[in-house]
C-alpha cells in the first residue's frame, strides 16, 4: 500500500524520497537481508571464528563504514553479547536481542526515546524493536562522538516522527513534548499550552506551511544550534 | 519567497532565480496557503497541493541552503566538482539485478539516484566508503553496497586519466589523512578517567563534563611538554654533572613551600643547570672530540621546542572547535530549536533525567509566557533602572579590580629591594595576598551579578568571565612587570645573585599557593556553603557547580606555568601532579556538593571559548614574556647555563660549534639557517594547519 502511495504522487522533496525509498527498500530486502547474514555467520562459524570474537575483515569493514573507533566497536561487541542469552551467543551475526533487553542498558534506561530509538534502528521485519549487532553498531555510530550533524539530525527526526510517516505532525509534536517534559503531572504542559508551543513551532520552523515539518525544515533548524551535536551523544 | 530565502546559510549560490519561474511560484504558494487557512480540508489538500507544484518550484526549493547543506555536502564533496551538485541528492541502496524489475518503476522516477550510483562507481573506492558511511542506510545495506562497488571495480578496467598534479595532490591527502587517523586513534584508546568521566555526564550532564574534558587535555599538555624538557634536559644534567653543594644544608618542612633552602640548587631550578668551560665552542683544539652534551642549547631549544608545538597543538584545537560554533543566535523565535535540540542524551540517572524534564518544562512556560504576554521590558522605566543598576554593578566591580591591583602593586614594592626580605616565611606573603584575592573576588562578583538580572544566562556567563578575567590578567601584568623589570634590572639596591632562579622559586610558590588555596577552596568552601544553603536557608537544591570559575582558575595555573617553565624546567611536572590532584578532589566535591544546573550550559560555545582563551590570553601572553626575557633581559653572570652572554638568544649561535666538531651534522646548521628565519616557521605551520582544516 505505502508503494503504491509513492508512486502515484509526485514526491519532489529529497527527504521524502530518501524516506520512501529506504523503507521500501529495507521492506523489500529485509528476508535477503536476513540470509544473508545467515550465510556469513555460516561461512564465520566455518571459518573457525570464536563465539566471542570478531573476524578482522569484519572489524575494519565496521570501522570504515561507521563513525566508531576500533575500541568502540570491540566493546560495543562486548557489551551485544553480555545482553544475548548464553546459545545465542554462538552466532553473533544473525541474532537479535529483543527491545527489553536493549532496554536494560543504564546508557538507555532512563532515556525517555528509548523505544522510539529501538524502533529506528532495528531492521526486523516483525517491527518489534529487536537489535541485530549490526542495527546495535549503527546506533552507537549515530550517537558517537564523530558523527556529522546530518547524520545525528537525521536520525534525530526519525526518532521524534513518532508516526513513522515521515513528517512531524501535530500529533508527533504533541507526543515529543510530553516525552521531553516528563511523565509526572507537575511537569506536564495544560493543553492550552500544548496548543500554543505547538503552533509555535510550526510557525518557526514550517517554510512551505503544510502544517508539517519535514526532515529539510528539521535539519534547517537544528542547524542553528551548535550544541545539538554534543548533546545527542551516547557512549558506551 | 523572500522570506524563505533570507537565511544565514546560503551555501551553494551558484542558482540564480530565473525570472519566470517566481511568478509560478508566487501562484504556487497562494495555492497552498489558501487551503491551509480552510480549516476544514487543511490535512487532506496540503498534502496533494505539494504535488502541483511545477518543476521550476522543485528546482528552486531543492536549491534551498536548508536542502543542499544536508546531503549535498555530506553525500558529494564539494571538491569533487561533479554535475550532480544541481539537484538534491537521494542516498543510493543496492541494486541488486533481481531487485531491478521489482522496484524499478520507482527507480525510474528517480533518475537521481542512478546518477548518484554512477558517480560512486566513478570515485576511488575509499572515497565511495566515505561517502557511505556519510549516509543514514543501514550498516547491512552499506555493506551490500560496498561489496557490490567492491565486485564492479575488480571486473572494470579503470581507464581514468589522472594528471601527475591530482595524484600527488590525492596521494598527498591520503597520506595526511591516514597519518590524522593514526594519530586520533593514538589518543582515543589511551583513554584517561573515560569511566568517571561517563558517570559525571551521565549525572551532570554535558557542561560539567565539559570542565573534567578541558583538565584532561591540559594535562595532556603539560605531559608532552614535561617529557619533552625532562628527557633533553634535566635528564642528561643530572646524569653528567652531578652536583654538589658547597655548603651542605639541611632540609627544613618550610621549604617545600618557600622552595628555597636545599631546592633551590635543586635541578627544579635555574641555577642548577651548569655552564662549564669546557662546553665552550671557542676552547679546545679542534681535534678534541666534542662529546659532552650542550648544555646551553638545549636549555634553549628544548624549551623552545615544547612551546612551539604546543603553540601549534593549541592553535589546530581552536579551529576544530570554532568551526562549529559559528552561529548566530538569535534571542527569540527559539522555541522549536529548544523543543528538538535541548535534550542532553548523555544523562543516564534517573533523577538527573526527572530534574532535566522539570528544568525544561519551566523553561518551555516561562518563553511561552514571554512571548504571549508582551514585552515586560519595553516600559522606559524599568529599562531605565535596568541600565542605571548595570552601570552601578560595573563600577563596583572595576573598582574592586583596581584597589586589588594596586594593593598587589604596593605591597610587591616592598619586596624589591633585596636586604628588605627577611627569612624565608616573608616570601609567603605576596603569593597569599595574590591568591587570596584570586579567590575571594569572584564571590564579590557573584554578589554584584544578584543586583543585575540579565536576560540570557550566557550573557551573565559572559559579563562574570570578563570580570574574572580582567582581574587575573590585570595582577599577572602587574607581577610580570615585578619580574622582569626590577628583579631581574633592578634601578637601585644590590641586585640579586641568580635572579632567574628566585624567580622561578616565586612562580612554583604561586602556583603551590593556588593548589593549596584550591584544596581549601573546594573542602571548606563547597561543602561548607551546600550546609549552609540546606541546613540555614532551607534550599532544596544543592548549589550549581561553577564551570567558568573553575575553567578559569585552571587557566590562570596554566600560565603560570607556562611561562615559569623557562626558570624552573620541573614546573610543568609539578603542574602534572597538581592538575590529577585536583581532578580526584574536584570529582569528589561535584558528586557531594552539587546537582545539574538548572539552565542548559552551552557546552559547545564554552568550549570554544575556553580553549580560544587558554591559547590568546594565556599562551601568547606567557610566550610574549618569555621571548622577551630570552631577548631582552641580561641573564645572571654567576650562574645558571647562559652566563657570560648579554641575552639568551645569543646561545643560538652554538650551533655552529656542533658542526665544526661533528661533520656529520652539517645539515644541522643549514636547518638551523633556514629555521631562523621565523617567516618560514610560519609558513610552513600555516599550510600544514589549513591541510588538516580542510579534512575536517
């Protein structure tokens, strides 16, 4: 339904496409992905590589297409397989650690995006939030230390579009605020408050006035923060 | 349309707006705003009028600085001058063949992004895997498409045509660059206090974590300048001439303190460092061999050396942080730049987390009120006693700076004349009276600052940080003119023997005293002051650390240090022990005494400024001082390695020496003749620092 959605507008905003054609794709590749990984897990196994190590080739793949160091990523290995139940840990490739688990990390914990971070950076098919290693590594590579102000306020917005629709609507607006200002009753905005911040958001940040705000508009205004990039950052 | 298109970030210029199109446009945007203002239709007609736009709209909007600082920039360098720059780019994803009929359709629609796979597949292969891990896939699909370029290249003859410039220019590059990703990865895995430092961000968030940052790389710092002095200089002294002195005197407690005594013949100080005739260039015959080590010029270039690449280490980390920082901040229509970048990931505590969502929930009122309430301020009145209490706050500060001053001038007077110091304690006075100045001023101007109410928390940062700065510069003016003008070229009274080495002993009394006073500071003050505030006041929050003072005192510490270092080379590893002191005494102290800041700290901004003041302020200032000794000041004739010479610099000329004794070091005295000459030192720094720049 989404493809048949897309192909019948126009969509001439980059960030859309971008949008559409990654969960297209991602949908589309999602099972090839899947054996994929199985196959190299396979050929790991065959190859004689230890449950609790990770090939060479496989680290300096990592380091070069993540933002993460070669110590990052060994204790970022470290850690994925602490949070894999004990059979699993055999095959570090093709296995998925469910969201509570993830969620059990004190970097994550008291988080108040913890779930929406799960859900943006999983690429299971059953959409439940589940880690492969690879989805834990692009995590920890969006939040490092080197990762370009794209990047960050790119994953940024997926994180805040609580919809999943590629937008920031009145409704994902609603909930980023209420997820920013806490769950107990003294911090919470009245909505008539809700209703002003809201409108006064859009009012500073949607250019095309579609009462939305798109990834564009979105990195236009975080781009006028210098400090967004050292506060969206998680170390292990 | 003006609207949109007035913003700071005009990066890609080069789109002129024809004039036919902006009456599409103009038409286009009526369109929508008529139907947003139709509340009833405004979700379902948005979206489809969007997609009546004409292709000219889609031109012009995908030329927006908002669109092509995104992706333009990060997936093609700008470098790589290829045609694809026009349009807005898509990241690319694996194109597999048997995936091509089942989304092609798609792809065909987007005829960019076969452009983009193509120009990847015309780029190096490490330039591609840059540009991919510059995407937003996912790291399965980047290996896909790494492997898929990977099996494309091995079966493709590359037949580009590089011109011998470009090759070297790329070689050069990647020369430089793995060189950088050696280094950086050097100093990420020798990663000091990286525990304690994720629990003090994790509870503080980022703007504490900023000050532990900065301790780290100034002991960093003073790291590579202590190996680099103790291994060139006080090593080899120690080794070759050890000494004796004539008259043997007993250690005494005090004398830690004073560093006179049985210190100061002591290798921490000036006068331990021994110039004896046989070193000299003129004496001997020439078949005598030339073995033992220079004493002169290594005292010289050493310290030299480490200034200079610290110089040079100091300048590249200002460019890195000021390259992020420069924005301009605008004081309203903040709110949705506080709504989606406010939030310090970094805090891991639960309550810590809690007292961040209440922090913010205040402050989304509070600018809610602001903006829906009017102008508060805009009443004559009240702005009129705004200024008037500002003015009044000011005075009182600059005043207190100057009687400060003065009195620092008067009572370092006395101290002028040689037979006026009595024993050993009455060196103590003027370091006491210094620091206890240092220190009680601030809290003077933290009571000024109650009276104003400034606006923006930065700003009160700002003014606070002026104030301290323009007191510690002021008293180290006033002491360096003590220094370099009467001890050391003293008008009337007997001039001291070894001038150089009471004034090293004065500066490792200072910044001994600044420790000290530090500790108690820390102890009395910080836990004494969080009693008073819960047990006396009631307060339910413990007080705020404060990073600018802090940073502050830490720079002042620096410099002093930085320009002792030429009297007394064991100063930078005493500033070594000090700085790890502080770092344990100040992290027991945050985790006691203190709680997160109740408005955001602009760690970013702070940083920048931090680091631009340790180098312009603090480094030039120490540097300034000690060429201008090295040129200017006669040293002492009856000790330490320069006597019998009217300036230091006239060392320098030993170096022909080496080469008339050791042939094999010719090249020596050429680089020593093409160094002197500073212009080129620039020069060569200058191009190596933009080279690096631009890999950023």
């Amino acid at each position: 339904m989404q493809i048949r959605l897309y192909r019948n507008c126009q969509v001439e905003q980059e960030g859309e496409v971008w949008f559409a054609l990654v969960k297209f794709v991602s949908a589309r590749n999602k099972d090839e992905s899947n054996q994929r990984l199985c196959r190299t897990n396979r050929t790991n196994n065959t190859m004689g590589a230890t449950a609790s190590k990770l090939p060479k080739d496989q680290l300096s793949e990592y380091q070069e297409l993540t933002f993460l160091t070669k110590q990052e990523i060994l204790l970022a290995h470290k850690r994925f397989n602490e949070l894999l139940e004990r059979e699993d840990r055999q095959q570090i490739g093709g296995s998925r650690v469910p969201m509570n688990k993830i969620l059990t990390l004190p970097e994550l914990k008291s988080n108040p995006f913890r779930r929406r971070i799960c859900q943006v950076f999983s690429t299971s098919d059953l959409r439940d939030g589940s880690l492969s290693f690879e989805d834990f590594l692009d995590l920890l590579s969006a939040f490092s230390d080197s990762a370009t102000l794209e990047i960050k306020s790119h994953y940024a917005f997926r994180i805040f579009d609580f919809d999943d629709d590629g937008t920031l609507d009145t409704g994902d607006l609603e909930k980023l605020v209420n997820c920013l200002t806490g769950e107990m009753d003294n911090t919470r905005l009245t909505s008539e408050e809700m209703k002003q911040l809201i409108n006064n958001i859009l009012e500073e940040s949607d250019i095309d006035k579609d009462g939305t705000v798109n990834l564009s508009e979105f990195q236009h205004v975080i781009s006028r923060s210098p400090d967004f990039v050292s506060s969206f950052k998680i170390v292990l | 349309m003006a609207c949109i298109v007035n913003n700071g970030l005009e990066l890609h210029s080069e789109h002129s707006e024809d004039s036919e199109t902006s009456s599409d446009t103009d038409d286009d945007f009526e369109t929508v705003e008529m139907h947003v203002m139709d509340n009833n239709k405004t979700e379902l007609t948005s979206a489809f009028t969007r997609n009546k736009w004409s292709a000219a709209t889609q031109k012009v909007l995908s030329s927006m600085p908002s669109r092509s600082v995104g992706w333009s920039a990060a997936v093609l360098s700008q470098r790589d001058h290829s045609s694809v720059r026009d349009s807005s780019q898509v990241p690319g994803t694996s194109n597999r063949d048997y995936d091509m009929e089942s989304h092609e359709g798609l792809i065909h629609e987007v005829p960019r992004m076969r452009h983009l796979l193509r120009t990847l597949q015309t780029l190096p292969l490490d330039e591609c895997v840059r540009k991919l891990r510059m995407m937003p896939m996912s790291l399965t699909e980047k290996s896909e498409l790494r492997a898929l370029l990977c099996r494309e290249r091995k079966g493709q003859i590359l037949s580009v045509e590089t011109s011998r410039n470009s090759h070297f220019q790329v070689r050069l590059r990647k020369s430089l660059r793995g060189a950088r990703q050696g280094v950086h990865s050097l100093l990420t895995s020798v990663q000091l206090w990286h525990g304690t430092l994720k629990k003090v961000s994790g509870r503080f968030g980022t703007g504490a974590l900023s000050y532990f940052l900065f301790l780290r790389t100034l002991l960093l710092y003073n790291i590579f300048l202590s190996l680099i002095i103790n291994v060139f200089l006080v090593l080899p002294e120690v080794i070759h001439h050890p000494h004796h002195s004539a008259n043997k005197k007993i250690f005494m407690g005090l004398n830690i303190f004073t560093g006179t005594g049985i210190l100061t013949d002591s290798s921490m100080f000036y006068g331990y460092y021994n110039y004896t005739e046989e070193n000299n260039c003129s004496s001997g015959n020439k078949t005598k061999p030339y073995n033992s080590y220079n004493i002169r010029l290594a005292y010289l270039l050493t310290i030299g050396t480490g200034l200079f690449a610290t110089c040079i280490m100091l300048v590249y980390s200002v460019f890195r942080t000021l390259g992020g920082s420069f924005h301009m901040y605008k004081s309203h229509g903040n709110l949705a730049l506080k709504v989606f970048s406010c939030w310090d990931f970094k805090l891991s505590k639960m309550t810590s987390v809690r007292m961040q969502s209440e922090n913010l929930c205040t402050q989304l009122k509070e600018m809610l009120y602001e903006l829906h309430s009017g102008n508060p301020k805009g009443k004559l009145k009240t702005r009129l006693i705004w200024m008037a209490l500002c003015f009044t706050a000011w005075g009182i500060s600059l005043t207190c700076i100057f009687c400060c001053v003065l009195t620092v001038y008067v009572f370092s007077e006395d101290r002028e004349n040689v037979s006026n110091i009595g024993s050993d304690e009455n060196l103590l006075a003027l370091p006491l009276l210094v620091c206890g100045l240092n220190h009680l001023m601030p809290s003077v101007f933290n009571m000024v600052a109650w009276m104003e109410s400034y606006d923006s928390l930065s700003l009160c940062i700002y003014v606070s940080i002026i104030r301290n700065l323009f007191l510690k510069v002021s008293t180290l003016a006033v002491l360096c003119y003590r220094w370099m003008g009467s001890t050391a070229t003293p008008k009337n009274g007997t001039k001291l023997e070894c001038w150089e080495t009471f004034v090293g002993q004065d500066l490792y009394r200072f910044l001994l005293m600044d420790l000290i006073f530090g500790v108690l500071h820390t102890i009395f003050g910080d836990f004494l002051w969080r009693v008073f505030t819960q047990g006396v006041l009631r307060r339910k929050r413990k007080p705020a650390f404060d990073i600018a003072r802090n940073v502050l005192e830490l720079i002042y510490g620096q410099t002093l240090a930085w320009f002792g270092v030429l009297f007394s080379p064991l100063l930078p590893t005493f500033q070594i022990v000090k700085l790890i002191l502080l770092f344990y005494l100040k992290r027991a102290s945050l985790m006691m005494n203190c709680q997160a800041p109740r408005k955001a700290w602009r760690a970013t901004q702070m940083t920048t400024l931090f680091i631009s003041l340790l180098c312009f302020p603090s480094f030039l200032g120490a540097a300034a001082g000690i060429t201008y000794t090295m040129w200017r000041l006669e040293p002492s004739s009856t000790c330490g390695p320069f006597r019998m010479l009217s300036s230091m610099f006239q060392a320098g000329r030993e170096w022909r020496c080496l080469t008339t004794f050791n042939p094999s070091l010719t090249w020596l005295s050429w680089a020593y003749t093409v160094l002197e000459n500073p212009l080129f030192l620039f020069t060569i720094a200058g191009v190596f620092l933009l080279e690096m720049v631009r890999e950023e």
